[in-house]
C-alpha cells in the first residue's frame, strides 16, 4: 500500500536475494545492479527475460564508466552480459550523476552505448521511448483496477516544423557516423584490457596458490 503512493518504484542492488525476488515476487518499475562493482553473482538469462517480461526495465548507469578505470572495466563487461541476455531490450541509460560535470549529452551517451553491446537504434531507444515506456508501466500499475485503465492524452510538442526536426536527425546521424570508428576501437580496447587484467589476476592467484604448497 505504501508503495502505491510513489509514481516510480525502483530496486538497486547487489545482493543475489533481492534480485531473484525482483524475478518472481517484487513488482517494480526499474531494476538497477551495482554494474560499476565486480557482482557478487551472476545473473542468467532466464532471470533477465522474466524481469522484462513483467514490464520492469534495467537501468544502466553510466558516470562509473566516465569516473573511474576499474568501474569503467567492470560497468563495460557487466553492461555487455545484460544487453547480451535481454538482446538489446527492456534497458533504459542514465546517469546515475551526483554532480552536473558527469552529465552527458544525448550524442556522448549513445557513443557509450555502443561501448555497452547496444546498436545504434537500440541506443536512441534506450534514452527516449523505453523511459517513457517506464512512465506508462508506473502509470499502469497504479491505476489499473479489475483489467480498467485510466486514460489520458499525452500533448506532444508540435513547435518546430518536420524539415526542421529532419534537418536535426541527419545531422545527428552524421555526428554519429564519424564517431562510430573510434568507438568501436575504444571498445576492443576495452574489452582487451579486461580480459588481459583477468589473465594477470588468475596467474597471481595460481602464483600464490604454488607458493602456498611449497
């Protein structure tokens, strides 16, 4: 009942208890893992399709990959495994920002994106109709009753006119277009450094383990 009087619920967390509630019981509106942190689980695909299925969305936030190297590493490769299982779907990108200087434009956030597995196509949707998909989830859980929804028109802005708003898409589109290479090298790189990372921890671990027996 108290939670009825909020318009958005939402669940951040890294504890492998909570999440498989979030799966079978919690109802809620956005799900958010620690994806900056090496996670304490791993979560399956199934637990990812019954998530979406249920109309909660993933929130990927993006300032540990812009404030931090090790949560850069970690929020790439966390990120990457999520739009893997949820292929792309049922994901919204936001900030996360506790300061404005971590906030990014709408071109930077969809380049970070592509980092994180998404296509271009995916991106703009992460950051534009799953958010609004997220509103009409609240809405509905609030407001349905016995199979009844309470409708209401939504205005849309019609001030500028379409040759302006197509001339703004293009020139978006071309903006993109020149970055898309060096995101993809940044990606590889990345992903390149983790793995090498991973390799280097596993051989300490090995190292000392032969240690341990002599």
């Amino acid at each position: 009942p108290v939670l009825q009087d909020y318009d958005l619920i939402a669940i951040k967390t890294r504890d492998e208890k909570v999440f498989q509630a979030c799966c079978s019981s919690i109802t809620t509106d956005i799900v958010s893992l620690e994806l900056g942190e090496r996670l304490d689980f791993n979560f399956r695909r199934s637990q990812v399709t019954q998530i979406i299925s249920r109309g909660s969305m993933f929130e990927i936030c993006y300032t540990p990959a812009i404030r931090d190297q090790t949560a850069r590493r970690h929020t790439i490769a966390n990120s990457i495994h999520l739009v893997t299982f949820s292929k792309g779907k049922g994901i919204i990108v936001s900030s996360g920002a506790e300061k404005s200087i971590d906030l990014r434009g709408p071109l930077d956030i969809i380049n970070l994106c592509h980092l994180f597995g998404l296509k271009t196509e995916q991106c703009k949707t992460c950051i534009t109709s799953n958010c609004r998909q997220v509103l009409v989830h609240s809405k509905g859980r609030k407001e349905v009753v016995k199979g009844v929804i309470s409708c209401e028109a939504i205005s849309k802005d019609t001030t500028e006119k379409p040759e302006v708003i197509k001339r703004k898409r293009n020139r978006e589109e071309e903006q993109m277009d020149t970055r898309r290479k060096t995101v993809d090298i940044k990606r590889r790189k990345a992903i390149e450094q983790e793995e090498q990372e991973e390799q280097e921890e596993q051989e300490e671990q090995e190292q000392e383990e032969q240690e341990e027996e002599t």
